[in-house]
C-alpha cells in the first residue's frame, strides 16, 4: 500500500509527497531528514493521506495534485 500526503509548513505552503510508509516519512521531515524544501520550512503538519495500490498510481495522483493551484490543494485539505 502506498501513501500520498500533504503536509502544512511554517510558511503555510502546502507539501505533497508519497511513501509505503507514512509514519516513519514524517518523522523523517519532522527530523530534518526528509526534503530540502521541508528542512527549511519547519515545523510541519500532516493535513491529508490518501491510500493507494501502487507506486504507478501514487506517482499518478502526486503529479495530479502538484499541478494544481494552491486554492484547489486547500479545498481538498479542508
């Protein structure tokens, strides 16, 4: 099973990413281990997951939502 996640930094920017294990990643960008562009927008909140089957269909839906605009990303947060 594998995870996409949107997550809420300091600067109020909103992070989507994917993992097959979504607690040890957020932890990770809890830590500072995770993304370059987390790392420097800390602390961070986790505001959404979805479960998908696959990697492909991970891959697929993270594209799809990283193309839209932030408005369209909160409506989907709230």
């Amino acid at each position: 099973m594998w995870h996409l996640y949107i997550l809420r930094l300091s600067d109020n920017s909103l992070y989507t990413g994917i993992t097959t294990d979504l607690e040890r990643r957020i932890k990770e960008h809890r830590n500072g281990e995770g993304s370059k562009y987390v790392r420097s927008r800390l602390p961070c909140e986790i505001v959404y997951t979805e479960e998908l089957e696959d990697r492909s269909a991970a891959l697929k839906r993270e594209a799809e939502i990283k193309s839209w605009k932030k408005d369209r990303k909160e409506e989907l947060v709230s």
